[in-house]
C-alpha cells in the first residue's frame, strides 16, 4: 500500500481538532463552569447533563486504575495504541478511514494529557431519558470521538468498497 500524504494530513488535521476540542470543553468545565464546585448541571433537561467525575479507568469508566502506577500503565498502553493508528493512518485507504483514525488518535491524546496533568480524566457528559438512565456512564468529547472513529471503522470494515464509492442507481 502507498503513502497518502493527503490522507495523513486530514487524520492529523481531525487528530489536532477532537485534542483542541476536548481540552477546551475540558477546561471549559473545570475553570469556567466550575462544575466541580456546582454539582450536576442540567443541560437538555431530562436528557442531558453535565456532571463532574474523575475517571482513573479508561472509556466510560472501564478497568479503574485508581493508584499512580495503574495510571501509568493505562497512558502507557494509550501512547501505544496512538503509534499504532498513526501507523495505520500513513497507509488509510480511503478520507473516511482517515478521518476516524484520526478521531480516535485525537480522544485517545486527550485523556493520555488528562493524566498526565490530573493523574485522572475529566468526564462530565453525562445522557438519560428522564429518570431512565440506560447509559450510564459519564464520559468526554475525546470518549465520543474514540466511540465514534471505532463504528466508522467498523462500518467501513463490512460495508465492501465498492458499495460506499458508487452512487445508487437511479429510481426506475
């Protein structure tokens, strides 16, 4: 496979927007809102909220790692996978796959500099309906474009080429 240079400066470019994007919604909820000192927030009553949590795991909470040792084994391991897809960014096929490499690459940096800085990540997004809470979990805009890079990449993975690069045919 060949060398996209196009292709590598869009996932960079997206890489650089979901890292500037999370950090300033991050910053934004510390220092601004000062969630922390308030408490939940309604946004979108019923449905949304901003709700202050120190996560020490990894997306949405998973594997905690509360100690300084265990949140050096989760950056570790986030540096690692952020090699890997700049790695795969250099041979992306197509601008899509780009884009969600990049995506992911640019979530994944946000929570490695989270821990770097706090030792924890900030999550604050927290999604409900009413007082049905079927997801829940609290997570970042970093979280959101890891969770959406990997569906493209998965969409892209069984959806076959040809299919996504030709129009449909025309009604009859």
């Amino acid at each position: 496979m060949t060398r996209q240079p196009g292709r590598m400066a869009l996932g960079l470019g997206m890489a650089a927007a979901v890292l500037a994007a999370d950090q300033a919604s991050k910053y934004w909820i510390l220092q601004g809102l000062d969630l922390p000192a308030k408490g939940d927030v309604p946004v979108l009553p019923k449905l949304l909220d901003f709700a202050m949590v120190y996560n020490h795991g990894v997306t949405f909470g998973l594997l905690q790692a509360g100690t300084f040792r265990g949140q050096l084994i989760l950056a570790a391991i986030a540096v690692a996978v952020v090699v890997a897809l700049l790695t795969w960014l250099r041979r992306a096929e197509t601008a899509i796959t780009a884009a969600a490499i990049g995506a992911i690459a640019g979530g994944a940096i946000g929570n490695v500099v989270d821990r770097a800085r706090l030792g924890m990540v900030v999550d604050f997004v927290h999604v409900h309906w009413g007082g049905f809470d079927p997801f829940p979990f609290v997570f970042n805009l970093g979280d959101s474009a890891i969770v959406v890079g990997v569906g493209i990449l998965l969409l892209e993975s069984v959806v076959p080429a040809r299919a996504r690069l030709q129009p449909p045919p025309p009604k009859a």
